[in-house]
C-alpha cells in the first residue's frame, strides 16, 4: 500500500469514529432528556366529563337540537 493510501484510510476512520462519538453523546443527551422526567408517575388527562379511550380523548358527539 501507498503512504497515500494509508492517509486516505487513517482520515475516513478519524472520520467515521469522530461521526460514532457525535452520535452516541447526542443519542444519550436524547435519552437522559426522555427519561429524566419518567421519575413521576403518568397520569391520564381529563377534559370535563369527556370519556377517554386508550389514553386519546374523544370528542363527545354535537348535540341534536329540541325543537
């Protein structure tokens, strides 16, 4: 192999560990984020009297007029 060729290696794996650490500390600067708010407890949310399903509220039906 050529000193250029080494070169040319030894860059695009400088390259590719630099890429690997970036995205590992954003990947776990992404995690800590997520999960540093999961030590309270979830609760569900109500609106008024709506009925929920599977955690999505939904919108009760419009009202039929009386006249």
């Amino acid at each position: 192999m050529s000193v250029a060729q080494n070169t040319g290696i030894r860059k695009a794996v400088r390259q590719l560990l630099v890429a690997v650490v970036a995205c590992t500390a954003v990947a776990g600067g992404a995690a800590f984020a997520v999960d540093s708010d999961s030590s309270a407890p979830v609760t569900p949310q109500t609106i008024a009297g709506v009925a929920e399903d599977n955690g999505w509220p939904v919108v009760p039906p419009k009202p039929t007029p009386t006249n």
